[in-house]
C-alpha cells in the first residue's frame, strides 16, 4: 500500500435499491487529519455512501478500507475506532443529556469522562435536562457528543447542521473544527455549500451517486475562470441575444435558465457598463440584477445546470 | 452522578437496563397500565360480584282473584321471596318484562295456575319455592326429615377465580407491550441503527429487555396478589416457589412473544395492531373472566395452546387447588414451548434498522 495509508479509502462504490441507483461507481480518500466534505443535493446518493463507510449498510459491489481495516473482518475493531452521527436520529426524549452519553460512553473500552464529553460540546447546563426539552441545535450537539464519547480516529457527520438556525449552525461548527484541530479525521456531508467552505479542506461535489468534481474549495470556484457571478431578468423583451452577452467585456460564460440570465465575469467592474450598454442597445429594460462572489454552489451549477437547494 | 466512578454502574447491561427502568417510570400512563389498573380492576370485579344475602325473588300475585289473600299469606312467610299483588295485566306484564320471575294465579276452583318462564332458570327455582310455600299452606307435611349446613368456601368465590386470570393477562400485556412499544419506538427514531454503530452488543441490548422485565415482574405480582389476599382474602395454597416459577416463565415467554411482534414493525400504529391481533383473542378465549370450558368443544384444542390459557390454568391451579409441579406440566410445556419457539425465530427475523 502507498504510504501515507488513508484515513478512508473508496473505490467504485456501487449500491441500488430496487431500481434506484443511489450509488454508481465512486471514489473517495480521506487522508488522516483531513476533514473531507461530500457536498451534493439530496438524493445525490451521499447518505448511502457514508451508510456504507459506517458498516451500516453493504455495499453492492466496490472497496471500502476503513483505518486500514475492512468491514465483515475487522468490525469489532473498527466500531471502537469510529464515531457517527446519522441523519435524523433521535435519543430517548425521557433520557438527560448526562444519561444518554454515559449510555453511550458505557459501550466503549476507552474514552473520555461523560463530563468532559458534555463540556467538550458546551452542554453543562443541559446536563441534567431531558432529551425532550432540547432546541435542534443542542440536540445536534448531543448527537456530536455521542459520536466522540469513544475518542475516534475517524469521525462521521451525516448533514450535521440540517434544519438548524445560522447561530446554532456556526457553534456546531467550531465544535467540529476544535475535534478536527485535534488531529482526527472527518468525513462530513452536506448540502450546505458555506458549510463545506468554512469546515472542508478538500470537497468531493456528488451528483447522481458519482463524484463530479473534486479539490479544495479554493481549487474548486477557481475552477470557474471567474471571480463572480452576476444574474439579472428582463421584463419587457421576450429574448436577449445569448452570443453577445458571452461576448461582452470581462465574461467567461452566459447562460439562461426559467427566464433568467447569468454571466460568469472575471473583472465585475468592466463588465456592469457593457452589460447596461448592450441592454440598452438590445431595448431590454433591466427588472433584476444581483452579483455575487462565486462560491461551491456556482461550481455545482456549472457541473449539473441545478442548484444543490431547490427552493 | 455520585455513583458513576464504580465498575458495575459502568457495565453497559447495567446502563441499557437502567435506560429501561428511566423510560418506563418516566411514562405515567405505563405505570399506570401495569400497575395500577389491575389493582382497580381486582377491586372493581371484587366489590361488583362480592357474596352477599341471595337477593329476594320478585312473584307476583293475581290480586283480582278469588283466594288470594291466603296465597299472599302463605308466600309471605317465605323469606326468600318478595310478593307483590297485582291486576292480571299488570302481573303479566312484569313477568314480560323479567321484572317478577313467576305469576300465581288463584282460580275460582279452588286451583292454583303458575304462569313462569321455564326456559330460565330463575323461573324454575322459584316455582320450587313458591311451589312447596303453596302446599305447605295447604296441609301438606314433610316425610323426610332435613338437616342444612351453608359454607362460604374460600377459593370458590369469582374474586379468587379472576384474580389468577387478571394476573396471567398483566404479564401478557407488560410483556408484549413493554417490549413491542420500546423497540419500535427505537426502531422509528433509528435509535436502533444509532446503536448498532457502536460497539454495543446486540444480545446485551435485548438482554436489558428480559432483565427489566424480571425486575418489574416482582413488583407488578407482588402489588397485585398482595393487594388481593389482603382486601378480598384471596388464597395462594399451592408452593411460593412454583408460583414464582410459573411467573417467572410465563412471562419470558410473553416477552419473546412481543419481541417476536416488534422484530419488524416500523411504525408504533404498525405494531399496535399487531399486538392488539394477538392479544384480544386470548383476551376472549383464555378464561380470564369466565372459564374456557365454556367455549364450544370443536375450538378447545386451539384455546388449550393459546399461551394465556396455559398461564391462567397453571397459575389456578398453583393458587387455587395448590398442586405440585407435577400436575403442571402441561401447561408449563405449553408455556416454555412458546419461548423456545418465540425466541429464536424473533432473533432471525429481528431489524435493526
């Protein structure tokens, strides 16, 4: 094996259920120390494959070594050496937070004190509510404390800060980057694509079940050529001119989609009078306008033509 | 936590057992259900069907008639009946109405007409008494001489009947239901799943089921036959130790019945029903409230391997006629045939996600 070995390593990965194809042929490596973020929209197929990296579910056919262990040999090992935290679970409502993580803490032969799990994710003052009293947000930080009671190699978060409120998000965050500063490895997935910017250091973009993109998400928006995107509608044309709009000043592409246009521009400042220019020339009259600074989503739009939320 | 430093309390049986006690004290309506309600129901069937005076007979008599009065003399001196004198329609009607069991009715010859229900047995008792009242009155006189003893037997009453049935159905419905609601519940939450992803030891997480069930059983038969030997006197004859036997078994079996129900439901509506299925017939036929027997002879063979009938025989017999293991052995075969079966197939068939 080629060193350095990898926290996890994943080659073409094949799970489908029924006839849905949830996972076709991908690839993944998490080095150790990493934290790795698989971003994608729902049902792009991230929640099987971290399913299978977790030994929760088999996979149809491809490779999956864990640590250097595998699932179906090594399973007692491996359950020590890991931590989740699923999707959607939800802990007994008539337990306290201090029961169920020392439940949990009682499973592993080593680990840290419930206490200091319990300061570790900022819960002191909930230590003695029930489960059911909590808000999301602390409800999240309990599932994290009931992932890290075994002090894991690796970590896995599966949509860690779905349905929370920004503030809430950004704690469960700094939670997570202070378990990744410790040296550890993570394997996270999202569909938030601030998310994947703020905690990932590298970013594999999934979409039906494949890795469509990979690299840091540095690497990833410059991947676009292009520093920013400016969308705009017109309300009193049926259509503008696609070709000129792509050849006016400072613009990498043009698209249109649902009535909308969106040019990918490298110097925002010379492109804005050429566009108003070329409107006024066309007789278009502007109803909307907004720019932004490219982020991951824009990559994801580029790759597929859809938005990772669909709202 | 002053206690979280010792080994034991550590040991992940003890925290998963734990977890059982914490969820089933912290649900009012459970402790309720096992607890408390079999008490009430004790008390309730045990006021409702108590040995009292036998209630007087209702007999009406045809007051119009001629001779009645000496009829409603002599009936009068009988203390188990209660005269009244009425016009013939009257009398007629409440006999249609099953408000008087018998109608006398005096004729002008000299003879007495009963006008009675022979189909119910009220109807035929009381034209006995009235009968022999009627002739007594009229000169009639013993042959035989009679002598009478009256008992009031422990252990025949309803009380002492139902109270081994409602203590085999409590073991049935804490059973089946502590189990089943738990682990579906855990199951719809994918609490299970997030267990599995631990180190946790499946066998260890239903073996904290089998050991709060055990513990909780002590409580829930001590309560209920303490609760009726001391208001209603109601008897144990047979050994302590069997009866703890028979409890004991009975309810490892009804725990891996509800297992057996909970191995693959996914939603609690799901597994209600289920359990609901297989309770209410043993509810009906296993001879809680009435006895079985009573049950047609082409449907016995099924109700004798219905685990419920085999509890509530077996747990009669310890209480009531106080017999040895011996004599048992039916239905503890019957009782351990359902575990051995139960349990295994629960284990194969059982999700963990």
């Amino acid at each position: 094996m080629a060193p350095p070995p990898s926290a996890l390593f994943v080659r073409n990965l094949r799970k489908a259920y029924d006839d849905v194809i949830a996972v076709d042929g991908l690839d993944l490596e998490v080095l150790p120390g990493e934290c790795f973020g698989l971003l994608g929209p729902n049902g792009a197929g991230k929640t099987t494959t971290i399913e299978i990296c977790e030994g929760l579910t088999p996979p149809d056919a491809g490779e999956v070594v864990v640590l250097g262990r595998r699932w179906g040999r090594d399973d007692i090992q491996l359950r020590e050496l890991l931590g989740i935290s699923l999707q959607e679970t939800q802990f007994s409502e008539k337990l306290t937070v201090s029961e169920t993580i020392q439940l949990f803490r009682s499973f592993y032969r080593s680990g840290p004190e419930p206490e200091a799990v319990i300061e570790m994710v900022q819960l002191q003052e909930k230590a003695g509510a029930r489960v059911g009293q909590l808000s999301g947000g602390q409800k999240q930080r309990l599932a994290l404390a009931c992932a890290l009671v075994g002090d894991p190699q690796l970590l896995f978060l599966d949509e860690p800060t779905t349905g929370l409120d920004p503030q809430s998000r950004r704690q469960l965050w700094d939670l997570i980057e202070r378990f990744r500063s410790g040296g550890r490895s993570i394997l996270l997935t999202t569909h938030y694509m601030e998310e994947a910017e703020h905690l990932c250091d590298r970013v594999a973009i999934v979409d039906h079940g494949r890795v469509i993109a990979l690299g840091t998400p540095r690497e990833l928006v410059a991947s676009l050529r292009a520093e920013h995107v400016l969308e705009f509608a017109v309300s009193n044309t049926e259509q503008v001119d696609e070709t000129a709009l792509a050849a006016l000043e400072g613009v990498c592409s043009a698209s249109r989609r649902d009535g909308s246009y969106r040019l990918q521009v490298e110097e925002l400042h010379l492109t804005m009078p050429a566009l108003v220019a070329e409107l006024r020339r066309q007789g278009a009259q502007l109803s909307e306008l907004r720019t932004h600074s490219a982020s991951l989503e824009d990559v994801f739009v580029t790759l597929t033509g859809r938005h990772l939320r669909d709202e | 936590m002053t206690n979280s430093g010792h080994g034991w309390y550590r040991h992940p049986l003890v925290q998963l057992t734990l977890v059982r006690y914490r969820e089933f004290f912290r649900e009012p309506e459970a402790v309720f259900w096992v607890f408390i309600f079999p008490i009430l129901l004790t008390a309730g069937l045990g006021i409702a069907f108590r040995r009292t005076a036998p209630e007087r007979t209702v007999v009406a008599v045809v007051s119009s008639a001629p001779g009645s009065e000496r009829i409603l003399q002599a009936l009068g001196q009988d203390s188990s009946l209660k005269v009244e004198a009425l016009g013939d329609s009257a009398a007629v009607d409440s006999l249609r109405s099953g408000r008087v069991a018998l109608v006398v009715r005096p004729m002008a010859s000299g003879e007495v007409e009963y006008e009675y229900d022979a189909e119910r047995p009220e109807g035929r008792s009381t034209r006995l008494i009235v009968d022999a009242a009627v002739q007594r009155a009229g000169g009639q006189r013993e042959v035989v001489q009679v002598r009478e003893r009256k008992i009031s037997e422990r252990g025949s009453r309803y009380v002492d009947f139902v109270v081994p049935g409602l203590l085999g159905m409590n073991l049935m419905g804490s059973g089946i239901w502590g189990l089943g609601f738990a682990i579906v519940d855990a199951r719809r939450k994918r609490l299970l799943k997030r267990l599995v992803a631990t180190p946790m030891s499946r066998a260890q997480y239903l073996a904290s089921f089998v050991l709060s069930r055990m513990t909780l059983l002590i409580i829930e038969v001590v309560l209920l036959l303490g609760f009726a030997m001391v208001a209603f006197g109601v008897p144990v004859r047979g050994s302590p130790l069997l009866l703890v036997v028979v409890c004991v078994l009975s309810s490892l079996a009804f725990t891996a019945i509800g297992l057996l129900i909970a191995s693959r439901a996914k939603t609690v509506e799901g597994v209600s029903g289920l359990m609901n299925l297989v309770m209410l017939p043993m509810w009906i036929f296993s001879g809680v409230f009435f006895s079985a027997s009573r049950f047609p002879d082409a449907i016995q063979p099924l109700i004798q391997i219905l685990p419920l009938t085999a509890v509530v025989d077996a747990l009669r017999a310890t209480m009531l006629q106080g017999v040895g293991p011996s004599r048992l052995l039916p239905e503890l075969a019957v009782i351990g045939g359902w575990l051995a079966v139960s349990f295994p197939l629960s284990l194969r068939l059982f999700r963990w996600r």
